[in-house]
C-alpha cells in the first residue's frame, strides 16, 4: 500500500503512518498538503496522511478547507507524541553550531533552549525533516537541525540534545484518507462539516441533534464561509458510527436546519499516543 | 489619546483606528501584538487595535491567546473592508517592475494577479504597509508591494493597479483594547472565553445558558488548552451587554459548568464597514 504524506522523509507524518500501518507501506513523501489529497484522488496512492490538530498551536486549518474541497473520506486517525531534538551531522559538538534550521512551529516551541543558546541563529525551513536532510545534503558542518528522533534516524544524523521543546506534553493528531469509506467499526468517531440557516439560537439547536441522543462530541472548529461575511462552516466530531440508528437520526435531524452537510466519515477513534 | 497598533504607518489597523476613533488620536506604531498588549498594560498609549477575524481566512489565534494572556477590555469594534493594490514609486509602470512584497496573506489573496503577471517575483515581507516603507526607504525602483491605499497615501507612493485581489468580499474585523470597561451601551455585543467541566454533553450545556435567555451567540472559536491535552478554551461572543439581567444571569449559570471563564468586555456592535 502507498501512502503518501507531506514533508520529507522521517517526518512527524511518516512516523504517524508508520504506526498507523505497522511498517507494512510504501512512502511517499510529497511537497504539499494539497498534493497530498490529489494523489489520492487521482489514485497515484491508496491513502494519504495529514496532521489535522496539535495540542500546543491548535487546528492545520489548511487541512480543514482541503477536506471541505475534496472528495475524500476519513478512514482512520493517529494521535502522535511530538519530541524535538537538535540534529546535526555525527561527530559535530552543539557548541561548535552556529545557525539552526527548522519549520518556524517547530522553532517557537523550542523558544527556552534558542534563548539559553543565543549563539545559534534560527533559520526557517520548510519542514523539521527537511531541515535535517538539507543541513546533511549541503554539508552544513556548522549547521543544527530541530526534528523528531526519526529523521536524524532516515537520513543518518546525530541527535546532539534530546527532547528540547518548552512543553513535554506535545501531540499532533493526524487523519487518514482514502477514496472509499472505513469498514464499519465499534469504536467509531465520526467527522462532518455543515453550514448553518440563518435562524436564531440555531448552533444550539444543531448541538442539540447529538445532545437529545447522547452523542458527545470530541471537536468543534468554525471556519469563515468565502462568500458569506461572518458566516461559517462548522467541523464537528462525535463518538458514533454513522451508520448507527442514533447518529443517523441526528444527521437527519441536523439537516432540516443546514444550507450544507458532508459527511467527511466515520472511523476507529486512534489509540492512545507513544508516551 | 495615544492608539497603538502592530504594524507600520498606512496600515490596515491605522486605517480601522482612523475610522473609529475619526482621526482625532496619535498613531503608535509597533512592530508586535504582544507590543501592543504591552503599551496599553503599562499606560503607554490610551487604546490598542488589533485585527481579530478576516472573513477569509478565519481568526487570527494569536490575538485570541493574548487576549487571554493579558489583564485588557475589549472596549470596541471596527469592521473594514480589504482592498489590496499594487503600490510603487510615483512614475514608474507595471511592466518595468520585477517583484513584488507583501505579507503573506496579502499575497495568497492576490494569487489570480500573480499568476497573471509571472514577472513578478513574490517576496514575503513583515507586513502590507511596511513592504510599500521598505521599497520608498530603499529605493527599490523596480519593486511593487501589495497593500491599501491608505500606506500608498502615507509614504507618498502610487497605486499603480488597484483592488487586485481574487475576492472582493474581503472584511477583517479589529477590536479596540483599554485598561478599563466601555461606558453602557444599547447595542453591545459581549466576549468571553471559557474552560469547561469534563461532563457529557457539556458544549451543548454551555450553549443552552443562551439559548434559554434567548442571546444570540455571533462567534464561537475553540483554541486548546496547553496543558490539557485536546481540551479547549472556548471563545464565544453574544449580542448583549453584561449588565443587562438575561446576560448577567447566563453567566452565573455559565459558571456552574466551567473551570474558568473571564469576560473580555461589553461593547457597541460595529457600524457597516466601508464598503
């Protein structure tokens, strides 16, 4: 099976797939979310990965608005412990460093150990994986890397400092995408997206559909409506297959008060992260 | 009475100060959010407008972690309306220019001109009216930057290609921060953010505080809560004013189900923006 994923290899999103999928996959690592969705969709891979919400910055609303866009079903999620480390090429000492590269979330959570190391100058990269493989491709002798464990592991670097982000506890939790939708599940979730009529008291009334059916929700994001001034499109989780007589009721239920619903699937809830 | 904002002069938060407060105020410009936070906290300037929401790419988060940070009245808000322009030195002509700088959401939102004009090199800047300061202040002839008319008319430089940008429905919404609440007023709208207890259905329990007094919510926005992990604060504003019963009274019943909550202010709802 292809999987593909943004960034580069022994990025944060391959370690997902790798535990989602328990290594038996083919990795594809592309340069964009969007590129992600499309081979997908064009069927270049049979599932791709993104990072949908981390614990520290909140939602990748880009992942939001491309679920919204196309035509994919959430078949799985993946909760991942996130731990930055300082990478560099083996051999190298951190007090020989004097820049470090890394994608910008990445350098603002590891702000404590920047400022009690001024000497290295913060550079942002693309990516936390790609950072790692370009200081090693150009041969940056001088240059450190912030990245997860697994990339200085993919692309033969050494970690010089462990675990250096401010806060410990750090997740990132990422979807998992396919044409087809998850077969059926007990300990589903389920993910849908809807717009709202304009009638008073109306988001209470459409939590109301899953609160009169003791269905607990996990999420809610609201997201600006292009067209619409102040409007919004909201994103919704809640424990429940939607095939359930009590989540099919409420999505019944819910449409009598929405412009808009898609269902975006329903899927196993992820086991507890790696900590 | 001193008004700081992030940005430089010709700014789009000047240009929402400047209607607001109907130009009789001193422009403090600073180069951070926080900076503005700051001033007002310490007494540097009177007031602080910050941009809160655009209609298309959603809330600014970092504006709703400050507001939770700092000890602030939300006194105020300002609707304006976005026009981007292409911005360079009087004389010179749109085929002779070779880049283009801008922020990068001024930039993402004039993709269809880019695209248009593949000469154009893009080159991320600070922000939209400090890109048309840099390009003046360095003389930069063959340069353009992406901003309002209003940072065109400050520094002194030509419009040379005007609204440029792919949606012309394009709105950010600013609020207006003071150490002390706003004077009562008829038509106000009231922020507060809020933690919830871990009980089933507990959203829809904090909704229905609302619903039942019949106040109509305009926003809510989920941010999470750094040291619980995928739970949130919730930002949620209601036509209202804190002193009126209905109001006073969804807030005690509020607190019942909360861990916290703080009122961010009581304040007029905004005139229509410019447009």
């Amino acid at each position: 099976m292809k999987v593909a994923f943004q960034g580069d290899r022994g990025s944060y999103s391959e370690e997902a797939a790798l535990r989602f999928f328990n290594a038996s996959f083919e990795s594809v690592p592309l340069s964009t979310f969007s590129g992600v969705y499309d081979a997908v969709e064009n069927g270049r891979v049979e599932r791709g990965i993104i990072p949908i919400e981390n614990s520290l910055v909140g939602s990748i609303h880009q992942n939001y608005d491309l679920l919204l866009k196309h035509h994919l079903k959430i078949v799985g999620e993946q909760n991942l412990r996130i731990v930055h480390n300082l990478i560099a090429h083996p051999g190298s000492k951190l007090e020989e460093l004097t820049e470090v590269h890394s994608h910008p979330v990445a350098l603002g959570q590891c702000q404590d150990f920047l400022d009690s190391h001024p000497q290295l100058t913060p550079h942002v990269a693309y990516d936390t994986a790609g950072a790692v493989k370009m200081i090693k491709e150009k041969s940056l002798e001088q240059a450190g890397a912030i990245a997860g464990s697994f990339a200085a592991e993919q692309h033969g670097m050494a970690i010089l400092s462990e675990s250096i982000q401010d806060e410990p506890d750090n997740h990132t939790r990422f979807l998992i995408l396919s044409k087809d939708v998850a077969e059926y599940s007990e300990n589903a979730k389920t993910s849908i997206v809807f717009a709202l009529k304009n009638l008073p008291g109306v988001l209470f009334k459409a939590l109301s559909v899953f609160a009169l059916r003791d269905l607990d929700l996990t999420k809610i994001e609201s997201r600006p409506l292009r067209k619409k001034m102040w409007q919004y499109y909201f994103y919704l989780d809640f424990v429940g297959h939607v095939e359930d007589e009590a989540a099919k009721n409420a999505i019944g239920h819910l449409r009598e008060i929405t412009t808009f619903l898609k269902i975006l699937g329903s899927y196993p809830t992820s086991p507890p992260a790696n900590d």
